[in-house]
C-alpha cells in the first residue's frame, strides 16, 4: 500500500471550542505503514489528529495535511495479569476502559472526556482529577512508535530518547505522529467510585477543602460558580473519591460494569446567545444549592464521576454557532493570591462560564512543553462572542505570568506568542529540538503558526 492509495478529501475543521474554522486536506491511514509513509513524502502543514477534542486548531492546518488516527484504533495486545496494553494510536480512552475494567484494569489518567485517543492524550500530555498522586498520561507511557517526519519510524522510551520523549509528550503532535503506544493500566476493585461532596461557602474554604482532600483521595475537583461575588466570591462544590471496593457494592452487583455512551444530544443548529450571563447564574444558582453541604461515601459510577459532559452528545453544540473558548491556567502554589484575583476579575467582567473547574496539581514531569506543574489550575468555559472577552483574558494572561504560572497549549486559542514564551520557558529548547527532528518543516498546524512556531 502506497501513500498515495491513503484517501484524503478537503474538510473544514475545527477544535472542540467550534471556532476558527480551517480547510485542510483530511487524510485517513488505517495501517501504520500507509501513516509512516504519508511522513516520508516531502510536504509541508502536517500536522496529527485525533478526536478532534483539543478546544483549540492545534489539530487544524489550513491549506496543509491533517493526517487523521481514527481509523488507528486497534487494540493489539492487553495482559490481564499486568494491566500493560499494546495499542494504535487511534484508540479512545473509552476503549480502553471497556477492554480493560473487565479484568480490573481502569486508565492511569483521564480528562474530562474519555473520547481522547491515546496518541492525542500523549500530545497533549493530559492530566485528570488524580494529577496530585498520579501526574501526567506520559507518565504511564511505557514506550511509543512515532514516525518522524522523512518517513523514519521510531520506538522511543523515556530511558532510550528521553529528549525525544518528552518533547513528544505535551508537544502537540509537532514531532511527529505518534502511531502506537505501550500503556501502564491502574488496577481498581470495581468500576464504581466512592464519592465525598462538599459544599464551600467562599473561595478560602474551597481552596482549604481542595488541599485538606488531597491528602486523602485518590480524586479531587471543585466546581465553581464563577459569576459569584462578595462574600461568596469562588462558593463551590467540592467532590473527592476513590474506586469503590467490592464490599462497598450492593451484593450481587456486577463489579465492572460499566455503559458508556451518551443518553442526550445537542441538536444543531442551536439558537446564539443561549449561555449568557442570565441564564448561567441561574444555573450557577441551581446546582450550588441542589449540592447538599455534605455528602459522604456516594456510590457513583466512572461516567458521573469522570465525565458527566460525554453523557450529551455534541454538548459544545449549546454555546451556539459562535462556538467557546477556554481558558485553563496553573500558578504555583503560594499564589494563592493570584488565584482570588482571577476569580474577581472573572465574577466582574460577568463571563459566563458554567464549567469552572478549581484543582491542584502535584509535581510536574520533564516535558518541555507539559502543561501540569506544583499550584492551583483553573479552568472556564465561556462564549466566544462575550462582550469583552478578549479584555478579560489579557488581564489573566498577565495575572498568569507575573505569578509564574501557565495557560494549556491544548485549550489555548489566542494568547500572544511572546507572552506564551514567557510561560514557556524551555520552548526555546523545543524548537531547537524540533529542527533536529524535523529540518524541513513538514509539521505544522495553525497553532503552531500563530505561534511562530
């Protein structure tokens, strides 16, 4: 099979944000070596695509090659005794749940949404609710095949390349496409979690409750209403957990089981303006108080808990045809103060934003470019058209920097390339390495190129 059988049609692509829309070539490999071969041919705007859920183009390439792993989505091998799988790049971490839990075996580290491939969730080096005792997805990378642009296909572990590694790992898929990984599993007892909820009266007792659950769950996340003021300024509702044992379940339940799917959908088109400052307090307002004040050892299963959106499909559908950008940034921790004042500014400009996310992250790993680090990440989904909204996140970018904190390349959609490099410190070493690895240029995406990447 050559190259050029690889079907590739025109497309407009997006992020999962729903904005800055992009034509690119879309080419769909089902076989490694018709993936390798695509890199051995000389070209230029490649760049890797996954499930297409970075909120931003960092999986865009206008004009250029967007070299999907969809159809990359076999499992090749999955010892039940280790938990260790061998699989395609294209595999969903959904996938790997149901391949996994019925042996006992969950992912090491999941976002919001399982629909990430693993390929996309070592690109992006994704982090979950466990980051303080779990770190980073690369983490748990125990080796990946990656073809390099001129058509070299490598087998890299963190003892045999660690430069390559861990510019890989958060690089956004500009070293190259990773094709096949090697995973470490987690073992659990069941797939249900056992749940604490809490429900703080301002932004001190959240953060309190946060650091105070750290040390005792595996699993910790706050939701923020990020619309209140005052004395409620940062009020939240705080959940903790771990995996249930047997002896938590109902006799007779079945230890792992486990329905993934969504039960809803978002129609489209969807009428502009329906998340507003209005209707968001409202719900704000609803599911603070729904929450009760305190709720121990909840039995709630991996969707509730992990990734209540995947229940709705195309939920990014209900901020309209203008679609949401999102802002997620780390400070260290003893920026406490910092992270008030990004909550004051949010609550004034009135940027509604019903997914706010509150936690902390533990150490950090090596990538160059990986987005986890010591201190406090907060992240918030708001409207693309709010009325001064790029005023808003010019002030938490400088808020960010001068805290030394950090914004996610894969939610980024438009700080400033020198403000990035003030984030980033090592980026100079990424690019460097990046000629190294790719002295033609072939890897780019619009990301990159609005970065001057």
């Amino acid at each position: 099979m050559s190259s050029s059988t690889v079907s590739a049609s025109t497309v407009t692509l997006t992020g999962w944000g729903r904005i800055a829309p992009t034509q690119a070539r879309l080419a769909q490999p089902d076989t490694v070596a018709g993936a390798t071969r695509l890199l051995a041919e000389p070209a230029r705007g490649m760049i890797p695509r996954g499930l297409g859920r970075s909120y931003n183009n960092a999986a865009q390439s206008a004009g250029g090659m967007v070299i999907s792993t969809t159809r990359l989505n076999r499992i090749l091998a999955l010892d039940p005794a280790t938990g260790v799988v061998t699989c395609e790049a294209g595999v969903s971490l959904e996938q790997l749940m149901v391949a996994g839990l019925p042996h006992g075996w969950f992912v090491p580290v999941s976002p919001g949404t399982r629909q990430v491939t693993v390929g996309g969730a070592i690109a992006a080096d994704v982090h979950g609710k466990n980051h303080h005792v779990a770190g980073s997805f690369a983490r748990h990378v125990r080796s990946f095949d990656i073809a390099l642009p001129g058509g070299e296909l490598r087998t890299v572990t963190e003892a045999s390349d660690p430069e390559l590694f861990w510019a890989t790992a958060g690089g956004m898929g500009l070293t190259g496409l990773v094709v096949r990984a090697e995973v470490q599993l987690k073992r659990v007892a069941t797939s249900r979690v056992r749940v604490d909820t809490v429900r703080t009266a301002d932004l001190a007792e959240t953060m309190a409750v946060l650091a105070e659950h750290d040390r005792t769950f595996g699993y910790t996340v706050a939701w923020s209403d990020n619309l209140a003021r005052g004395a409620h300024l940062g009020r939240s509702v705080v959940t903790s957990g771990d995996f249930a044992a047997p002896a938590d379940l109902p006799a007779g339940a079945d230890l792992f089981e486990f329905r993934p799917g969504a039960r809803l959908g978002v129609p489209a088109p969807m009428p502009p303006g329906l998340i507003n400052r209005y209707s968001v307090a409202l719900a704000n307002e609803a599911y603070y108080r729904k929450a009760p004040r305190t709720r121990m050892g909840e039995l709630q299963t991996i969707g509730a808990f992990f990734h209540p959106l995947d229940g709705i499909r195309n939920w990014n559908r209900v901020y309209g045809p203008g679609g949401f950008r999102q802002y997620q940034y780390v400070v260290p921790f003893g920026q406490e103060a910092a992270v008030r004042r990004s909550f004051e500014l949010v609550s004034r400009a009135r940027a509604a934003s019903f997914v706010t996310v509150l936690k902390r992250f533990g150490e950090g790993d090596p990538g160059l470019l990986s987005f986890p680090a010591p201190g406090w990440t907060l992240a918030l989904d708001v409207p693309a058209r709010t009325r001064g909204l790029a005023t808003l996140f010019t002030a938490l970018d400088r808020l960010v920097v001068e805290a030394g904190g950090r914004v996610y390349l894969a939610k980024d959609s438009r700080v400033p390339a020198g403000v990035l490099a003030e984030m980033y410190p090592r980026l100079t070493e990424f690019k460097k390495l990046r000629e190294v690895y790719d002295p033609a240029g072939m890897l780019a995406s619009d990301l990159s190129r609005r970065l001057g990447w």
